[in-house]
C-alpha cells in the first residue's frame, strides 16, 4: 500500500504565502511511502517520524486523499490556503485533506476543516503564540448553520464528548495540521507544561435548533448558511445548577467558575470567556425576559475579584487604563468588556453548562463556511 503524508514545506512569510497565484508552483512537502496495509505498520511509519498524534489514523492512500480533494468542491490543490506557525508551513488544500484522510474525516466535512484552517490563519487569533504557549491552550472548532444537520455534526447531548464522528475528526484533523504543517510537536513548537486533553481533538456544533437568541454568528454580522468559529481555549469548566429557577441563580453560580486567578484571563483585559449554555439554562434565563447581552452584562458585573487581591498576585496584568486606576477594595471583572464574553448554546438535557477560558491574548475568528 503506497500513502502520501503532506506536512507543507515551509513558507518564508504570510506575504510570501499570500502573494502565490493559483496555479503557481507547489510549495506542499508531499512524500510518498510503500508500507504494509496493516494499521500496525502504518501506526509505526507515523511514529518513526515523530508524526501523528499517537493513535491509529486512516492511511492515505491516493485515491482517498483525492475523494476528499473532489468533496470540498475541486480546486488547485496546492493552493496554499495558510501558513501555520510556528514552522510557517503551507497548509494547501492537499496537505488538509491529507491529514483530514489521517484524522479519519468523512470527505464530506472536507469544507470545515478547510474554513477551519483559514481562522487559524487570521492575526488575531494569534496562532503563533497559541502553538508556544506553556499554557495548555487549543483551537476549539465551532460549527454552525446547516451544516450541523447536513454534514452530521453533534450541538446536543455530549457534544463536547466522543460519539460522533464528525466533531471527532474534524477537531483531530485541525490538531493534525497544526502538528504536521505547523511543526507544534510537544518539546518541539509546542512547549505546553502539561498539555489537556483537547490537544486530540476539540470540535463541537452549536445548538441553534434549541436555542432562545439568534444563531451565534449572527450576533457578529454573519448570517450565511453556515459558519465555523474558531477560538483557542481551555477544557470546558462545568457548571452545575439544578436549582435555579431564574437568571441570577444559574449565572451567579457560573461567575464563581470565571472569577479565579488561575486562568490567563486574570491579568489579561482583552481575553475572551465562550458561555456554552445548555438548552434548559439558555431557555430559564430567556423565559426571564432575558438577552443574550444581558446574559453579557451580568457575568462581567458578577465575575469580579477585590483588585488589591488581583494586583497582589500579578505585576503587572494588562488591563484597561481604567482598571490600574482602581480602588485597592474595588471589585475588578475577570475580562476587560462585556463583548468578550462569548454566549452560545451547545448541549442537550440536565442542567449543566460550561465555560471556556482563553489563554488571554487571542481572540477567536468565525468565518462563513466555503469549500
């Protein structure tokens, strides 16, 4: 059996990578490799060159790269769609769909992971640092639209967990990428102290269908079909209200998780919070007459911690000029304005959500969904 791994040669810059017409020389590192069509003796190709993410992956093969090739539309292959840091390599519509085939990605869903890696690309996403970090930071995908129902993605019970095969692969073909093209190897680019879980895969589909408020996209000005966000975070962080029968209840409850001084988003202003409110939370709260920016509001007025206790533990977090000018016994929010913190609705029955906090100096970047 012969399978082609494509890691992307690297690019000198993004303006380098951008200036490229289509149809100008390839800049993919593709090379090809005869080995046994046991999973085994693939598993140990991958491993001998420090390729992979540990776990079985589906071969390469040609034919199955090129099936995924055809399904986000046609198009040249080495088209170099970004360049990820910190190697700078050229993630080409081939070198994704190659570790897409890896990541065991129905060819279908080929288009997300596509949009995908055009976020991870955007400046304020600030990939670079997200990939060297010592936090245990990573790209969460978020699908919306119809192509949550089309594509077969899951927004509804255990949506952040395993079960479903596209937000596993989806999320195991990003982290793919930003291995192979990327160069963000433990040890190597990614200098993670100890890691987390969603380094294998983190992808999750919002759940507009039970949602009271408007489709997440929308609140930014995209109302396209279908959309994918990108943002770089940690684990979920549960939030448990069984009791609750208002507003205050559920979301005080979920401003003790946020107000701590162990996340990145202590001393940084400018980090962003994701809000994944199960249905039955988002439903109690809108029922109350509620928004989504009062839902905004409320847990940047909640999540407050004493500055004399924040200053206290850093020197100096970058704040808002307005923040450093504060009383010592002054309350101070957890992030720098109520737009960061980000709310949507993911998860099915039982009064749990959960928050996500960011590694602080990066911001997350939805995109409409293209081939």
């Amino acid at each position: 059996m012969t399978v082609g791994i494509d890691d992307g040669e690297p690019v000198t810059s993004h303006r380098e990578m951008l200036s490229r017409e289509p149809g100008s020389p390839p800049v993919a590192g593709q090379e090809w490799f005869d080995v046994d069509d046991s999973p085994e003796a693939v598993l140990a190709l991958l491993e001998d060159r420090r390729w992979g993410d540990g776990l079985p992956v589906v071969p390469p093969t040609a034919e199955r790269v090129e099936a995924t090739l055809e399904a986000s539309g046609g198009g040249d292959p080495d088209e170099v769609i970004a360049a990820l840091p910190p190697r700078n390599g050229a993630a080409t519509r081939r070198a994704i769909a190659v570790n897409a085939v890896l990541a065991g990605c129905p060819p279908e869903v080929m288009p997300v992971v596509v949009t995908a890696t055009r976020a991870l690309a955007k400046p304020e996403l600030n990939l670079e640092g997200v990939q060297a970090t010592t936090h245990p930071v990573a790209p969460l995908a978020v699908v919306h639209g119809r192509a949550v129902d089309d594509l077969g993605f899951n927004g509804a019970l255990g949506a952040f967990g395993p079960g479903c095969r596209a937000n596993a692969t989806v999320g195991r073909a990003v982290r793919f990428l930003l291995l192979h093209v990327g160069g963000a190897r433990p040890g190597g680019g990614d200098a993670s102290t100890q890691g987390q879980p969603s380094k294998y895969t983190f992808c999750v589909a919002e759940n507009a269908a039970d949602s009271p408020w408007s489709p997440y996209p929308w609140t930014l000005g995209i109302t396209a079909e279908s959309a994918v966000t990108v943002a770089c975070a940690e684990n979920p962080h549960n939030c448990h209200d069984m009791w609750s029968q208002g507003p205050k209840g559920i979301l005080g409850r979920m401003a003790t998780v946020i107000a701590q001084l162990g996340s990145n988003n202590a001393p940084v202003s400018s980090a962003e919070v994701f809000v994944a409110l199960c249905p039955e939370h988002a439903v109690t709260i809108a029922e109350a007459g509620w928004s989504r920016e009062d839902v905004q509001s409320y847990l940047f007025e909640q999540a407050r911690l004493p500055a004399s206790q924040m200053r206290a533990a850093f020197d100096p977090p970058q704040w808002e000029p307005w923040m450093h000018a504060a009383q010592h016994d002054e309350l101070l929010p957890l992030t720098g304005h109520p737009d960061h913190y980000r709310v949507l609705v993911v998860g099915g029955a039982g009064k749990h959500s959960s928050v996500l906090l960011s590694w602080g100096v990066t911001k997350s970047v939805t995109l409409p969904l293209e081939p």
